[in-house]
C-alpha cells in the first residue's frame, strides 16, 4: 500500500478554535511521518495540502 495522505473528520461544530485545532494535529502527524523518512510517506509539498494550516 502507498499513502499518498492523511485525511480527517472534523467534529461537527461552529467553533472554529475546535475545527483548527483537529487539523492542526493532523498536519503534525504528517510532519511526524515524514521525518521518518519511510519510503511511501505522504508528501507535504502537494498542492492539495492545506497551506493556511500552521
């Protein structure tokens, strides 16, 4: 299997702290598994990964 990348479901809220909140430990799981440098990990530079998430 290739992991191309990471999805999520938000909670269902108004509360955009919440909705930011559960991307943003996303993205750090992605950052985490591209440090290590596996074969197959997804990639950050893709166009389709979310830039305003920091």
């Amino acid at each position: 299997m290739n992991v191309a990348g990471l999805m999520t479901m938000a909670p269902l809220t108004d509360d955009e702290q919440i909705l930011r909140e559960c991307f943003r430990k996303l993205k750090g799981i992605q950052v985490e598994i591209q440090d290590l440098e596996l074969k197959h990990a997804p990639v950050l530079n893709c166009p389709w990964v979310c830039p305003m998430i920091s």
